[in-house]
C-alpha cells in the first residue's frame, strides 16, 4: 500500500496544502518549524485517529478554525481507495469512504496502515507506562480494527466504575451503591478480560521481532525482550487467590514469567480472574476512590539483556530500543500482509537527525526496502545515501513545487 496525494485544509499551520507521492522513498526537506512533521502527523491520524504529539484533537486546526479536513487517496495493488476525515471542535469527528455517506471516524481504522518513527518515541523507553500501552493498542486497532470498540468499551466502563468508587470515598456510598458496584465489576472484568487477552497475543507476536530487530541496528551484544505485567496477577497474588502453575519458557531477553502464566488464559477464563481481583481489591478501591485493577495500570516491560531498560540503557541503546520497537511493529504488519494484510507506510519524521552515523545507516538499510517511506530532514546531509530518492522542498505555507530528484 502507498500514499498517492493528500490534501489538507485548516490542519495545523496549513490552510491548504496538495501533495503527490509515489512508492519508494520521497524526503520532505525544509527548515525546522516550517510544516513537515504536520504533514507527516496527518498520515499517522489517519492511521489511528490520534496525534503522536499530542493528546486532544484541538491543536490539529488551524488557530480559529472550527474544523479541519484530510484528504487521502491510498492505492494498494489495483485498487484505490480515497478518505476523507473531519476533524471537528465541537461534535464528534466524521469519515467518508469513496466519497460515499459519512460515517463514524473510527469506521476508517484499518485502511491506512503506517508505522510512525519520530523523537516523541524516546516516551517508549524513558516515560512512564502509559507511553507503552497506548503503544500496544494502537497497534492492536491497526491490526484489528475491532478492537477500537474493545478499548472504547473498556474506557467507558471504567469511567463509570471510578465515578462509584469516588462516591464512596466521599461518604455517599450505600448498600445500594455496592451492589451497583457488583454489576459494573462484571461488566469491566468482561471488557478487561478481552483487552488485556488480545494484549498479551500482540507482545507475543511482537517479542522475537523486537530481538531481530535491536539485533540489526547494533553489535547484538545484548537480547531486547519485552514483558507484560499486569496488575490482574499482582491483585490476586496479594490475596492468595492464584494457584502457582508452571510458566511458560522465557524467550531471549525476557525474565520468568508470573507464577500463573496469563498467556494461556482464555478471555472467559481472564474474566473470571478480574472478578476474584476486584473482590480481593475492593476495600483499597474504595478507600482510594480508584480502579487499581486493570489493563489501564499494566505496564509493558522492556528489557536489554537482564536488566530493564529504563533507567539502565544508555542514551544509544535507548534509542535502538525505541526505534526497535517500532520496526517489530512493521515486521508485524508485514506478517498480516502475506496473509492478506496492507503493507504499512514507513514515516521517518525528523529522525535522522538524532542518530549517530553509524545508527543512520543501519535503520536507512533496513527501511529502504519498504513500498513507501516517507522521511523529513532539516537538510539533505540527514539523509543517509541508503535512502537515495526522490525530494521534495517544504517552504512556508506550502511546498516548492520544483522537486528534486
């Protein structure tokens, strides 16, 4: 799959804005704050719906807009497929499909598939563990797009459980309200059960590619490997309820896995779980006035060799790291698309930059390969010669429509 023209009104510093692309590699170069990660920011929305630098939708319209709008034509194989996406201020965003009806914004999820490298994505290493979990589920959706009502389902009861439990920290809590309770745990247990199990299946998919690939970008001295916790076994540990079984074997990088192996749980199985661990953790909940328990507290842990990478990995491995966990992720999607699958558009925005030479080339070799890789760069000298391809010069406003070659 590849981009072949985006159009954007009122997204970010442009007011109108036309481009065409074509597979293979095109660098977007221009000075810093002239407008390039903004292009690059509007594929990846398309993609998953949500910004890689920042959390809300309003700072993707131009200052006193009321909407914004992207336009993209997609071509994979014979087939081309046109979006349409409307970011609105004050109502609920709306899509359309081949120019057909509107509809919902997340109907779209799944079309445009991209794997977005960007310096934000040092938060995957040094930031706290929510970086890593919106990680895991955007590239859960990506791959199954169904599973956007999962977290939506998942977010919406848990809202409605904290409301409860703050109710009762603020003395409001009646025998009326505990059973209340009782039911929003059975529907939160359900909807964890099914987030966290398709959780668990993506870091398994991902693992082995994460190891290959911090092997590729360095001396492969040391193994990468990724680990979920969850705060599902930890709940039930503390009250004596999880009966202690035999995990399944480490793979490279990873430490002993919890004493009841949560991989090979169902998501009946995990539901039952959740239930046990709300009971277990019900009087903490209600003295807190929060769901303690839950995917929205579970932490994806990475690990270089035996230690975790947090707080251990230096500047340079940090970044291999980040950039690894990236390319498992495409390597993922390449796995979907011999089954089927697109492809995903490789963005490199502004990475170049921050690497050392050595790192450049490695990713450059790497990614060439792709159908399409979309890169931006203050200056050509960012540009390893690995990603020898077609330029394009972003100017104030728009771009310069004598490219270079």
């Amino acid at each position: 799959m590849y981009l072949e023209q985006l159009s954007l009104t009122d997204f970010r510093s442009y007011a109108q804005v036309e481009l065409s692309f074509e597979p293979g590699v095109t660098v977007l170069v221009g000075s810093n704050g002239i407008g390039k990660t903004n292009l690059m920011e509007a594929v990846g929305y398309l993609a998953t719906l949500s910004s890689h630098r920042v959390s809300s939708d309003a700072p993707l319209l131009r200052f006193g807009t009321e909407r914004a709008m992207i336009r993209a034509k997609l071509v994979r194989g014979e087939q081309s497929t046109v979006l349409e996406l409307e970011i609105n201020s004050s109502r609920a965003n709306r899509a359309r499909i081949n120019r057909s009806n509107p509809v919902r914004a997340r109907d779209i999820l799944g079309i445009c598939q991209t794997v977005l490298f960007a310096p934000e994505d040092l938060a995957l290493v040094k930031g706290d563990p929510s970086s890593r979990r919106r990680f895991l589920d955007e590239l859960l959706v990506s791959l199954v797009p169904r599973h956007a009502a999962t977290r939506s389902d998942y977010d919406r009861v848990l809202k409605q459980r904290n409301a409860l439990l703050k109710s009762a920290r603020a003395g409001k809590f009646t025998s009326g309200h505990e059973a209340t309770l009782d039911v929003w745990d059975q529907h939160m247990a359900r909807a964890g059960a099914e987030l966290l199990h398709a959780r668990l299946e993506l870091v398994e998919r991902l693992r082995p590619h994460l190891n290959n690939a911090y092997a590729q970008l360095t001396d492969g001295s040391k193994n990468a490997g990724a680990i979920y916790r969850s705060t599902l076994q930890g709940a039930l540990e503390d009250d004596g309820a999880a009966p202690a079984s035999a995990a399944a074997p480490a793979a490279a990088g990873e430490s002993a896995a919890p004493a009841e192996d949560l991989r090979r749980l169902s998501v009946d199985e995990l539901t039952e779980r959740y239930v046990q661990a709300f009971t277990a953790s019900r009087r903490k909940e209600l003295e807190r006035g929060i769901s303690l328990v839950g995917p929205h507290r579970d932490e994806l842990e990475l690990t270089l060799g035996t230690a975790p990478a947090k707080g251990y990995a230096s500047h340079g491995e940090t970044w291999s790291m980040c950039l690894s966990l990236r390319l498992a992720s495409y390597y993922v999607m390449l796995d979907d698309a011999r089954t089927g699958g697109s492809a995903p558009i490789l963005i490199l925005d502004d990475v170049f930059a921050e690497l050392d030479v050595q790192r450049r080339r490695k990713l450059a070799a790497i990614v060439s390969g792709a159908e399409q890789v979309l890169v931006t760069a203050a200056v050509d000298d960012d540009i390893p010669v690995e990603l020898a391809g077609r330029r394009v010069r972003v100017v104030p406003g728009g771009i310069d429509e004598r490219e270079d070659r």
